[in-house]
C-alpha cells in the first residue's frame, strides 16, 4: 500500500509563486530604468541655469508606473520657462539637451541592465 499526500490549493501557492517572482523582476526592471534616468538628471543638473540654485536642487528622476521621468519637482515650477523661455525671458534648455547628449549612455545601460535581469530569469 502506498502513500500519498493531497495537497489542495496549490494552483494558488503557484499562481502566488509566479506574481511574487513577477513583482521581483518588475523591481529590477524600475531599478534599471531609474538608474538610466539618473544619467540623465546629472547632466540635466550640470547644463541648469542657476540662479539661487533651487531649480539645480530640485531636479529629479521620478518613476511613473512604467515609465521614469526626469523633471524639476512641483515647487520648482518655474523650470518649464527656463527651459522654453517666456516672451520676457530667453530660453535655457537643459532637460532636452541633456537628453539628447545622454541618448546613447541611457540606451547602453538599458541594454546592459535588461540583459541582467533577462539572464537572472
């Protein structure tokens, strides 16, 4: 006579295995984009207009559910209009350039960081 042991539920402990293993690799995934994101809120913060140095100071990478923003916070509203310039005022752009010159670097390190957590699966 042999053994055995049911276990019932256990769709759901690996259905839950599955969403836990899948939050970790989203986790990566945000960790990647961010650091991507920091290259170029380095350079956004280098290329800055500073005045009193708030603007430079508030210059941040932020991530949106999927996707990662860099952008000056709420309180330095007034970075939009540094970067575009108004009719009084010129423009300093410093987001879009520093987009720009970091494109290649932001790509290689996606790259470089999907291929880890590809390689992590």
């Amino acid at each position: 006579m042999s053994e055995s042991v049911r276990i019932r539920g256990d769709k759901v402990v690996i259905a839950n295995l599955v969403r836990v293993g899948q939050r970790m690799q989203a986790k990566r995934v945000k960790r990647v984009y961010m650091r991507a994101g920091k290259l170029v809120e380095k350079d956004a913060k280098r290329r800055v207009h500073v005045i009193t140095g708030f603007l430079k100071a508030n210059i941040f990478t932020d991530w949106q559910e999927d996707h990662v923003e860099v952008r000056p916070s709420d309180m330095a509203f007034y970075g939009i209009f540094e970067e575009l310039g108004t009719s009084r005022r010129p423009a300093h752009p410093f987001l879009r350039p520093a987009m720009n010159a970091q494109r290649q670097a932001v790509l290689r390190e996606i790259t470089k960081g999907m291929r880890k957590v590809i390689d992590q699966v």
